[in-house]
C-alpha cells in the first residue's frame, strides 16, 4: 500500500509586498519536484477562519489547490495571488466571528475576543495538510509560532516593508520599496524646485524608520524623521528653512516616518484597533506639513507615498531572496523540519526558531545610523554592517 503524498499548505497575511507572488511560484514548482501537493489557503489566516468544513461551497472560496500551470505566471506582478488579511484567529472579534461558529449561547452584542485556534488546527487536519508555510510580518507570524506551540509544523518566511521582523537582517518587500521611495522623492524634486517649496514625504513604518532613514540616506534628503526619535517641531522648521535658503534651487526635502511622533505628542492614529492591536496610522505628514508652512512661511508639497511604495513588481534584490527563502522553506519541510523561520543574517542564509520573532523588537540604530540632533541619517561606520545597514 502506497504512502499517502503529503500536503503543504501556504498563505500570505499582512500588507502585500513586491515578492510574494515570485516565492509562491518557486514553493509550488519545488513542491510538485518533491512529489508533494500544495494547498493555497486564500485570505491569510482569515481563510482557515473562515472556512467551513460542513459547506462545501466554504472549500472553492478559501482554498485553491495550487500547480504549475496555477503559478506559471503569477512571479511576472506584485502582490499576492492568494490575496491577504490582518485576521488573527486567536483573537477574532464578535463581528469578525463567522456564522457557522456562533453557537447558541453567542452573544453578537457582547464584548471581548474569541480564541478560535481549535478550530484552526481541526481545518488543517480536514484538509489533510501536513505542514505549513506562512509568509508574513511579525504579527502574522506571531499567529505561526503560536500553531507551533500547539504542535503544527510550520515553516515561516519573513516579509514586510518595513524590514521590522525580529531575527533576520531581510524581510521580503524592502528593496523594492526602498526603491520606489527613492525614485519617487527625486521626481518630487522637479515639483519642489520649480515652486520653492518644502517637500514632506510621509513613508510607511510603524515602529521602525528603516524606510524613511534608508530612504533619506539613499536619496540625500536634506531631513529625516524616524519612529524611534520624537522630534521638536520648531527645530526642525528652523532646520529645513535653513536647508531651503542653502539650496540655489530655493526647495527643502524631509521624509517622515508614519509611526513618528513630536516631542511631547503620540503618533497620529485612527479607526479600531485590528486583531493585533494596531490600528492605522497615516497623517503626520500633514500635521508637519501645516505646523512647518505656519512657523516658516514657506508654501508645502506634502506627498504621502503608503502603498506607491509596495505597489508593482519586485526588483531583482526580492526576487532573489524571494526565490531563495522559498527554496530553504521547502528544504526544511523535505528534511522533516519544523518551528524554524527563514533569515538572512551576516549576509549568509540560514534558519532560526521561529520563536525568535516574540524575543525583541527591530528597530533602528539611533546612535551608529541617525544624529538626532540634526533630524539626519548619519552612517559613518559600516564595517561589519549587514547589507541594509542593521
């Protein structure tokens, strides 16, 4: 009697990136070389949510059987094919619960969360998989770690924008928006320059400024402002001011961090919290914007670049680590492994406990990389560095 072939399961949770289609397409091909059958799960953790094991109309619409004609051509876009979600199954909300799983002491107008990884682990176990790949940030593999600890095998790969995932010196999606970033601030300078105006350019990063500070240092903007360090705003008018009347051009530039705050104030914020706590952010830029047109006179192009940043296909840099953590991740399933997250540290390839992630929080090197007193990147030493700096 033949052995039964084995299951991979694989979603994608979190803000999209540029990547995430290319390493779907190489954990697919590898997995049909292997001999194995891959299930997408659609939706992130909301489709093992949601999905319904007494209905069967529940399977077409969470979970897609995945080939090589399915991903011939999924790695030549962005985003993901899967589709994604913020949804966190251990703690699901009373208008986030499904129908099917209100029982009949469910109270709709109570408050409070709902703890649902039973049924998670009962809809992989029906789908017959026997190991899975999650592809996140730290809040979706947050939610992995915990099926490990419930006994899963799991496999996760990092990716985020920001570059914020504890344990790895490379989340998928950064190059790319880094890059974008770039291009963008300097087609900005067309616009400041013929104005002679400030340019305030809002990027994504919620608790870390890699993004604004790399994107600053890249592009050498005249001012950066990061999440880690609350900024004085009369300062920083006096600053960019100065900057202005220094340029023949007659324009400023600063970049600032979503997740950036005043001294003395909070992070600019608004909505419900999401099933991890967050809620959105977005709008500092426009408080900046105001606070440094009043102080200086000086007319604002404020430009809030969100999802221009993740938005299209991945540049080589993602497509190379995307294709590789996809082939490390199946080289771990092929070699019974699991509770391991793919990284990149030291610049070499490697896998660590995916328990990792919860131990710390990655954040920018304010004294070797930002002189805070100058609102400015400051990178000196870069001996012994990795690639993006931390």
């Amino acid at each position: 009697m033949s052995e039964r072939q084995k299951t991979v399961g694989v979603l994608t949770g979190g803000g999209d990136v540029p990547g995430l289609n290319p390493a779907l397409k190489t954990l697919v091909n590898r997995a049909v070389d292997n001999g194995y059958q891959v299930l997408g799960i659609r939706r992130g953790w909301g489709g093992l949510l949601n999905y319904n094991r007494d209905d069967p109309q529940s399977l077409d619409k969470f979970i897609m059987p995945l080939d090589r004609q399915a991903v011939r051509t999924v790695d030549r876009t962005g985003g993901t094919f899967l589709h994604t979600s913020r949804t966190n199954p251990a703690k699901v909300g009373n208008s986030e619960t499904p129908d099917f799983l209100r029982g009949p002491d469910f109270d709709a107008a109570g408050q409070g969360t709902h703890d649902f990884t039973p049924h998670v682990l009962a809809n992989l176990e029906h789908l017959g998989i026997d190991a899975l790949i999650p592809i996140g940030g730290d809040d979706t593999l947050s939610y992995a770690e915990r099926l490990h600890r419930e006994g899963f095998p799991v496999v996760a790969i990092p990716k985020t924008m920001d570059n914020d995932v504890f344990g790895t010196d490379y989340c998928i999606g950064f190059s790319t928006a880094v890059t974008r970033s770039v291009n963008f601030i300097h087609s900005l300078r067309t616009s400041a320059g013929s104005h002679e105006r400030i340019a305030v350019i809002e990027l994504f990063g919620r608790n870390s400024g890699e993004t604004s500070l790399i994107s600053a240092y890249l592009s050498s903007v005249d001012r950066a402002l990061i999440s880690e360090v609350p900024f004085d705003i009369e300062k920083l008018a006096l600053l960019l001011q100065e900057d202005k009347k220094g340029n023949r051009s007659n324009y400023a530039m600063v970049t600032i961090s979503e997740g950036a705050s005043m001294i003395g104030g909070q992070i600019v914020e608004y909505g419900q919290e999401d099933a991890y706590g967050h809620k959105k952010l977005g709008g500092i830029g426009v408080v900046v914007s105001e606070a440094i047109k009043r102080l200086t006179g000086s007319h604002i192009i404020y430009q809030q670049l969100s999802y221009l940043m993740r938005s299209g296909a991945p540049d080589s840099l993602d497509l190379m680590v995307a294709f590789n953590y996809a082939n490390m991740a199946m080289d771990l399933i092929a070699e019974g492994m699991s509770g391991r997250m793919v990284s990149l540290q030291g610049g070499t390839y490697r896998h660590i406990p995916i328990s990792s992630i919860i131990q710390g929080q990655k954040r920018v090197d304010v004294a070797e990389l930002y002189d805070s007193d100058e609102y400015r990147p400051r990178v000196r030493h870069v001996l012994g560095k990795p690639m993006f700096l931390y």
